[in-house]
C-alpha cells in the first residue's frame, strides 16, 4: 500500500528555477501551510547544551520559530536556519533546524529497512547560506539506526553526495547559493540510489543493507564556534547554514 506523507505531486517535476515562482497565496503563518508536516518532527539550535528543543505532531502544525523554522516571505517555502553558535544533540557537534521522519501521524520514530520495500524522498530546496569560515551543510540525509547513511553535502561550492563521510558522486561542482534543484533518494533491495533535478538516471547508487531508516531534511550546519574560529571567522547567530524547502514528500510501498 502507498503511504503519501504529502499532498503535493512530484510526478511532473522539471529542474526548477533558481529562483521560486510565488503562488500567489494571500499570506500563510506556519510552515505546516507549505509543507505536509503530519509525519515529521523538527529539532531546532536551541534548548541546553546537547538537549535541543524539539517539536513534535499535534504542536507542530501551528509552530514557528523565527529565523530558525518560518515561512519564506512570499509563502513559497520554508526556511530552515542552524546558526554556528546552535545548540547541538549529545551524538553531534554541530547545530541543525532539521525535519527527522516520524509515522502513525507524528506519534512514533518512523524505523524502516532498506531490504524491504520501497522508500522514497524527493526534496525541492535550494541552500541559502553557508558559514563563513567552514561553508559546509548538509540538506537531506537517510539515517540509520546509528549513523548517516548517505547525504546531499555541500562544501561550497561543490554539492555531492556524501556516503557516510565518504565523497560519492559529484551533483554540482560550482554551485551557487540561492539556486532551487530536487533531490530523490530511493531505498529497495538492499541498495539507495540518489536522483538530481529529476534525472530518469541515478547520479549514484550504492548497495547497503541496513535497518532502523528514516528520512531527514533541512538544515544541518556542518561547523561550530570551534571549527569557525580555526578558520578565522566569527562565531554567532549572523554565521549561519540556511536551506529553503519548498516541498518534501515521502513514501514507502
């Protein structure tokens, strides 16, 4: 059976534009009147030191938090904001406005394997910002019962794929920030192949049997006060990663 965590439809995507059309929407108050939120949960840069806040289904449908979780100014996306000075998760050293995939309508850890079924994540963004001393983010991302299986990376400015803190496939070697492209990852049969702005070719696949899955997007700053000062920058909230998503849909058959 068909499980659609969204109301949009991908099966027509083209590569998009580098900057979003509006929609023409009268205004719009939460990121949960953008994108399908009833399966998800978003861990935030704040709370205590390796105890970040996170909000959870039913709060979520009317929760924001500016500027790390809102809507963008002409209700096309939403932005997702991680600062470098970010509150962090005990097993990370870096700060994250990020969705991880929940199921039973945001009730439970959503927990899948790759060797059964079908699991699927198309994501529309575009990355907004970088830090200014150590420029990486990561944006999409499948994780396993212990660690990240495969990400969508950038190190400005290349943007590729990123297996497990290993370089994989190389998506854009000088991307440019602000600009909008989709990414599709699909798990079956103990492989996960990753697509690009809707390539009917996947820019890499990997073999790997793994279980505990789930799916996370948005943004997740790859630096920290300490990384930003051995690179000669400031740390603070005006040192951020940034990603717009303008629509993420998941299934799983």
């Amino acid at each position: 059976m068909d499980l659609t965590y969204v109301f949009k439809s991908f099966a027509s995507i083209t590569p998009p534009p580098s900057t979003p059309t509006p929609t023409g929407s009268t205004g719009c108050t939460y990121p949960s009147q953008i994108l399908n939120l009833t399966n998800w949960k978003i861990t935030l840069p704040t709370g205590s030191s390796g105890s970040p806040t996170e909000i959870l289904q039913p709060s979520l449908a009317t929760y924001t938090i500016d500027p790390y979780f809102k809507v963008n100014s002409n209700c096309t996306g939403v932005q997702f904001r991680a600062p470098t000075n970010g509150v962090t998760t005990s097993g990370s050293g870096y700060p994250r406005s990020e969705l991880r995939e929940m199921a039973n309508n945001g009730t439970t850890l959503a927990s899948w394997s790759t060797t059964s079924g079908t699991h699927t994540m198309i994501i529309d963004q575009a990355i907004m910002a970088v830090p200014t001393g150590k420029k990486h983010v990561v944006a999409g991302q499948i994780h396993d019962a212990s660690d990240d299986v495969i990400v969508i990376r950038l190190e400005y400015p290349k943007l590729f794929i990123d297996i497990n803190g290993n370089d994989g496939n190389i998506l854009d070697s000088n991307y440019t920030l602000g600009k909008r492209f989709t990414v599709k990852f699909v798990a079956t049969g103990g492989s996960i192949s990753v697509y690009y702005n809707n390539s009917p070719t996947p820019a890499q696949t990997i073999s790997k049997s793994t279980t505990g899955c789930y799916f996370k997007a948005g943004a997740y700053t790859q630096s920290n006060c300490s990384t930003e000062s051995s690179n000669g920058a400031t740390c603070g909230a005006n040192n951020y990663g940034e990603v717009h998503i303008y629509n993420v849909m998941v299934t799983h058959q």
